[in-house]
C-alpha cells in the first residue's frame, strides 16, 4: 500500500543538519496526523531521523532505504 504524503520535501544533495532541519520547519508547518515524506541521500539522515522521532510526538510509519537515497513517511504528532 502506497502512502500518499501531503508534502514532499526532496533534500536530495544536503548534508547533515540541513535534511533534518528542512524537515522539522516542514513539520512545524503542518496540521496534525498529515504526512511528510522526505527524500534525502545524506547517509547521517538515517541516524538524525529515527533520534528526533523518538524524542517528539512524530512517528515514520514508513522507512525506505535503496542504493541512492533515503526516504521517510512521517507523520506529525
């Protein structure tokens, strides 16, 4: 099941902290229970954003690594 994000945010090329800090102003901006999905290629992304999750009420229902990037579904708490 494909999960339809109400923004996507492609941080493709920034390096760490920028992905995490686009997405946080991205996640300030929204309304409760929508979904970011977040597309960046920085490997540190990976680390940055399981830890800032699990420090806030945001939880990634969805996770996907491959040879190229690295993208999260989150949704706002």
């Amino acid at each position: 099941m494909e999960i339809v994000a109400d923004i996507e945010l492609d941080l493709s090329g920034l390096q760490c902290p920028m992905p995490l800090l686009k997405a946080k102003l991205a996640l300030n901006n929204m309304g409760a229970q929508q979904i970011l999905k977040v597309v960046a290629t920085d490997p540190g992304s990976e680390k940055d954003f399981h830890l800032f999750v699990a420090q806030s009420d945001h939880e990634i229902v969805d996770f996907r690594k491959d040879a190229s990037a690295y993208s999260y579904w989150i949704k706002k708490g």
